[in-house]
C-alpha cells in the first residue's frame, strides 16, 4: 500500500499513484479530499483513509466512492452501525499499541473487532497499527508495540499491517500481510544515522533553481535579511530564484550545500520568500542561467532539512502549489522493482 497523502509527499498525488500503479495493491491517504482527488483522477485501485471517517457523512460518502475506513474509535462504530447496511465501506481496524495518536485500546481489540465484522456482514477487517519509533536505533519501543499488537490480535482472523518505512527496513518481522511505505517511496530515509544512499534508495524529486544574478561583494559586507552572513574575504554571491515561498526551509544555516554543475556551493545569509543567496566565490560554475540544484541526489533532501533542523519528510511535504513541476519519467524503472511491471494508466 503505497502512502501518497500530503500531495504524494509534495510529488503530487496522482503523478504519484499513476507511477507506482502496477507496483502496488493499494494507496493510503490521510483523509477524504486526498481520497477523492484519486478517485476523480480516474484511479480505481482501493484508497484507504488512514484517519478513519471526520464524521458520520463520511461513512456514505467513502461507500458511494468506494473508499476504505480506518476505524479507530468506538464511535466510528456507531456510525457505521447507523448506516445502511448493503451500503457500509470496506474497514481496517486500527489499535493504539503505544503510538496514542488514533487507535482502539488493545483491551478493547477484541470487541471491537468482533462488532465491526458483524456489521461488515462477517467479513474480517485488516488489523493495523503504527510504530512511534521504528527508526529509533533502539528497538525496545518498537518491540513492545508488536507485543502489545500480537497479544491483542492472536485470537483474531484477520489480516495485519503494521509496517511504516522505518520498519519496513529495520523490523521485517513486522511486514505481515500489507506494509506501508511512505517516505522510502520517493527515495528519502527514514532514520536520522542512515543514509538514503547507504540504503540504496534514490530520490524521485530534485528541486532546483536557476541564478539570476551573481555579484561582488567586498570583505565585511552583509548579504541578505539582517546581514546574518558576512564575507570573510572579497566573496562573489549567486542570488538564485527559490526561497521559503517556494518550499526551502527558511531555518536553513549558512554553509547548507547548493550544488551548482559538480561544485556544492554553501548558502550565504537568510533564505528570503522568493530567493536565497550562495557563496560562490570558489565555483566558476556559478553564473547567470545556471542551475542551482537545491536537493535530489546531490544534495539529499535529508542532508538539506538537518541543516535546517528538521526532516526531509516536511520539505518534501511542505512543496508549495507555486513550484512548476516538470514530470521526467512517471514510471518506476523497471531496475528499481523486482516485481513484473503492467504498464502505468
Ligand atoms: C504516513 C503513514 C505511513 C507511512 O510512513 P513513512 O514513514 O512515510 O513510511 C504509514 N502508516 C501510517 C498510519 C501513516 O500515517
């Protein structure tokens, strides 16, 4: 099940779902709006709303649009329960093994289960719950909530899903029968000591920008808001056309790497909302016209958001609207998938 909520992480959602179709058996969003948006785009694959229905008009709605529910409380149970029942949607049944952000109690597990598969008319509902720390090093937290998961759910026919990308790559017992991968899909880690590279992963984004002026600036002048950045030396500075209204992190420090042709040039002063200004006084590559490349391969856009003090996850799911995206190849390489391919719709 292929996680494409939050814009398919900033790629674009129905780019992104047409390029994996194929490759996998499902899609996970976070809510309705994101549901429909494949639905319209003419994506008939199932679509599972990971948090559950908003309210019980969502309950007919994701019917009529044969959307899945992640039923995560006891009151999404009477909702249902009040619907129609030739027109109840497809379920999973979520429990809260440690995460304590949706989710049943493991003590209720089995109640719940029990009442949700009477009112899908016996049909038992994929089981599911979500790790707080499979990317921690330390496996304890994860261990103890796969515990927590199996005792509450040994006794009960159904399906499990239970795997993020975190654990995905460091917990393959957790896999079960549907894992869910959402970061590692575009190429990005998951863990803070790993990189995407060091777990072949390859980035499907690379967000540049090109210089559209380059300038001289003498010794112990300020460049940017607030002259946060000063040169040291006669420096020239490359002002390229990205800013924070364009997705890059505002809370970038100085010295984070731009890469223009082979040479990573260190950003120079705060990023603006339209622009942001490189010292390039030791990359001849830096001139008018050029590309500044502000993440993909080189630099990643994990190595880029430490740099900033945050994750890749939120640059790449903070990608504005404004950014004209150019689509190079929405098919997944057949070298990057083991499984046989039918072709994208
Ligand atoms: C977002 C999400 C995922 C995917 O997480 P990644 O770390 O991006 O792989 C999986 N399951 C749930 C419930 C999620 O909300």
């Amino acid at each position: 099940m292929a996680c494409v909520k939050a814009d398919g992480y900033g790629h674009g959602i129905v780019t992104v779902a047409q390029a994996v179709a194929g490759n996998v058996d499902a899609y996970a969003v976070a809510c309705i709006e994101e549901a429909l948006r494949l639905r319209d785009a003419g994506i008939a694959a199932p679509v599972l709303l990971l948090e559950g229905p908003h309210g019980s008009d969502e309950i007919d709605e994701a019917y009529a649009r044969d959307l899945s529910l992640c039923i995560s409380d006891p009151r999404h149970l009477d909702w249902l329960a009040a619907a129609d029942p030739g027109r109840r949607p497809e379920c999973w049944l979520k429990i809260d093994t440690g995460m304590h952000r949706l989710g049943i109690a493991p003590a209720l597990a089995a109640c719940c289960y029990a009442r949700l598969r009477a009112l899908l008319n016996g049909v038992p509902p994929v089981i599911c719950t979500h790790f707080a720390s499979a990317d921690n090093p330390d496996p304890t937290a994860t261990r103890a909530q796969l515990a927590s998961f199996d005792a509450a759910t040994s006794a009960l026919a159904a399906p499990h899903s239970c795997a993020n990308s975190a654990a995905i790559i460091a917990f393959p017992d957790s896999h079960r029968d549907w894992v869910r991968p959402g970061y590692m899909l575009y190429g990005g880690s998951p863990f803070a000591d790993r990189s995407a590279t060091d777990l072949s992963l390859r980035p499907a984004m690379a967000f540049s920008a090109e210089i559209i002026s380059v300038r001289e600036v003498a010794a112990g002048e300020g460049v940017g808001y607030g002259a946060r950045w000063r040169a040291a030396r006669p420096s020239r500075i490359a002002t390229v056309a990205a800013g924070y209204g364009d997705g890059y992190p505002r809370h970038a420090g100085d010295g984070t790497p731009v890469r223009i042709g082979a040479v990573r040039s260190p950003l120079a002063g705060r990023v603006s909302m339209d622009m942001m200004t490189v010292d390039v006084t030791d990359n001849p590559a830096a001139v008018v016209g050029a590309r500044a490349e502000l993440w993909g391969s080189d630099p990643g856009v994990d190595e880029v958001a430490a740099c900033a003090g945050t994750i890749g996850y939120e640059l790449l799911a903070a990608m504005p609207a404004r950014v004209p995206r150019l689509t190079i190849d929405a098919s997944v390489g057949a070298d990057r998938c083991s499984a046989p391919r039918p072709s994208v719709d």
